[in-house]
C-alpha cells in the first residue's frame, strides 16, 4: 500500500519540475517573435509547427516526470516526432531568423528525461549536437553561434542525464526504506509472536500439570492439593508478569533464572533434576538463547517424556558454548512444531545449532551450541 504523504510528496515533484520545463521555453522567444514580425514564410505553417513542438515537448516531459502510465513504445514514437519536427523546423528556417536552432536544445532534453538506458540516452544526445551542427553548416551560420549552441546542448543533455539518474537513484533508496521498515516491523512480529508462544506454551503446560496433581490429591490429601494451586496461583501470575514483560520488549530474566524455575518444575511432578555447569560463565547471547532452549525442553519433557529423572548440562569454553538436556522418558521421534522451529529460528541469528537424538536410556536428548564467534566474554 501507497504512502498518501509519499505519494503527495512526488506529485508536488513531478508538477514542479514540468513547470521549471515550461519557465524553460523562454528560448524560444526569438523564433516566436520571428514569426509574429513575418520574417518567417509561410507563418501559419511555422506557427503551427512551433506550437504542436510546445506541446509535445512538455507531454514527453511530463510522462517520466510525473511517471504517468504511457506505453513506451508510444513514448519512443512521441520522442521520434519531436525529433523529427525539430530537425524540420530548425533546417526550414534556421537560415531566415535567429532561435531555430534552439529548438534542438530541447529535443535533447526530451530524450535525456524520457530514454532509461543511460546509452541510448547519450546517443540521443549526441545525435542532437550532430544535428546542431549539420544545420549550422548547411545553412552557413555564424560558427562561434552554431559551436555555442552545439555545446550548450550537449551539456544540457549531460547534466539532464545525471538529474535524472540522481532522481532515480533517491526514488530507489526511497523505495528501498520504505521496503526495509515493513521488513523490520514483519519480522518484529514474527519475534512477537514467537515470544509469546515460547512464554504460554511452557506455562500453561506447567498449570496443566499441576492441576492435574491437585486433582488426584483432592480426594485424599486436601492440604496437598490446597498448596499445589496456590502454586498454580503464582505461576499464572508470573506468566501475566511475563507477558507484560514480552509486550513492552523487556527482558529481564536470565539463564540462572530459568534453571532454577525447571529444577523446581521438574522436581514438583517427581522428576529428579541433575545439572552440571562447567567453564566459563555464559555470554549475552548464550544466556539468552539458551533460556528459551531450556524452556521448551523443559515443557517437552513435561508433556511428553513420562520421565523420571532429566539431566541438564551447561558447558563453555573458547570454541562455545553448549547446552545439552537428556531424559530418560518414551523417547520416540520428535516432530518439528512450532516450538522446535522457533528455537532452531533463535539459534540460527546467533549461527548456532540445535540437535535432538535418542538418548542413551531410551529418552530424548537436545543439545543447542553457540559458537564462539558470536560470544561477548561476560565477567
């Protein structure tokens, strides 16, 4: 969709630049002036023939101008009669009354501003001056005034030429940023949702789980059960708290937090919890990676993995970092959903990786690296 400012911004362009064309046809004042004191015969004819190269003139003009939608075929024939009417009127009367030859300055800058190849726009321009000097020959005018105007046309058309090269070229970056902010706020989207998959997913997990333990100890251990949905209680406050979090781009919680809140999770279901952390502490980036990694694990295993114990092993050193999570649950052959492909996603911006292969004891095992390239030394 258009930009209606954009759009008003080019058009106030375009009428201004086809109104300076038209301040421009003071040059032909002499020929004009010529024919009105009857210096040119027969007048009518010149008349005529001047007015149609007018007109014709300021429409090829305003077509790449105000970019109005003609075929350029047709373009191509309205530039081969300016040309043609210009040559026919500068050689018919070039010889009687000064100006005609002026005419020509304008053919050239016809073809500069209508011709897109910059060749084919050079070559009109140098046919032009051609044409300035053949009729300044034929008709045996003054050389210093036929070499004058020769050169002003030639650097008329050169100058048009790059004018509208630099317009093109601002138009293309103009282009290009309007196709780059709809790119960023596309992918900003994209970043959106996919936070708040990775965030909800895990949670309302989590409370799933937990309402099914609080009703299997109704029955038989009500005060049980009254503790475990207050927990539920703080746990769909912390998923608003993270929304809100999520909504207004904050992120404020770290690797070590999100580790600490799977021991608990995990060990509140009756999984047993092991984790190793060796090397270096962990960079911006595999901190942040490696949290939303370890939260959907976490989630997988408690959906999926009928586990009774998960390992969690946190690594770094200077060729990485690496973070490998194993269960000994069901095992069997992980499908790449929404969460999976996100998190291959996230890894990808930081040219890491993720691998998810049977485990030794039957269960799963997922493994993300971060590669040193991409790490920040965090002391």
């Amino acid at each position: 969709m258009s930009d209606p400012t954009t759009d008003r911004g080019s058009r106030g362009r375009a009428f201004g630049l086809v109104a300076a064309h038209t301040a421009w046809l003071w040059l032909l004042l002499p020929a004009a002036a010529a024919i009105a004191d009857g210096q040119v015969r027969p007048a009518p004819l010149a008349a005529t023939g001047l007015t149609v190269f007018v007109l014709l003139y300021l429409a090829l003009v305003a077509v790449p101008v105000a970019d109005l939608p003609v075929r350029p075929a047709l373009r191509h024939a309205g530039l081969a009669l300016l040309a043609l009417l210009g040559i026919g009127l500068a050689a018919a009367y070039a010889g009687t009354s000064d100006g005609w030859l002026t005419l020509l300055l304008y053919v050239c800058s016809a073809g500069a501003v209508g011709l897109t190849r910059a060749a084919r726009a050079f070559a009109w321009v140098g046919g032009s001056v051609a044409a300035v000097l053949l009729i300044g020959v034929t008709h045996q005018l003054p050389a210093a005034d036929t070499t004058l105007t020769a050169l002003i046309t030639g650097l008329a058309g050169a100058s048009t030429i790059a004018f509208v090269h630099v317009v093109r070229l601002v138009e293309e970056l103009r282009r290009t940023q309007r196709e780059l902010a709809a790119t960023v706020v596309e992918r900003e989207r994209l970043r959106f949702a996919q936070d708040l998959h990775d965030l909800l997913g895990h949670t309302l997990s989590l409370i799933v789980v937990k309402a099914e333990v609080v009703r299997r100890l109704t029955p038989t251990d009500p005060e049980r059960a009254a503790v475990e949905a207050a927990d539920i209680e703080r746990v769909g406050r912390t998923a608003l708290s993270e929304v809100r979090e999520a909504v207004t781009g904050y992120r404020g919680q770290h690797f070590s937090d999100e580790l600490t809140n799977a021991r608990r999770v995990l060990a509140d279901v009756g999984i047993d919890v092991t984790v190793t952390e060796t090397g270096h502490p962990l960079s911006a980036v595999a901190d942040d990676a490696f949290r939303w990694v370890l939260r959907e694990a976490v989630t997988n295993v408690l959906r999926h993995s009928q586990a009774t114990r998960c390992d969690i092993t946190v690594s770094t050193d200077l060729s990485g970092s690496t973070l490998t999570i194993s269960d000994n649950g069901v095992g069997g052959d992980p499908r790449p959903g929404t969460g999976l492909r996100g998190l291959v996603e996230r890894l990808e911006l930081t040219r890491g990786t993720l691998h998810i292969r049977a485990a030794p004891d039957g269960g799963l095992r997922l493994t993300a690296r971060v590669p040193a390239a991409r790490l920040t030394a965090v002391t």
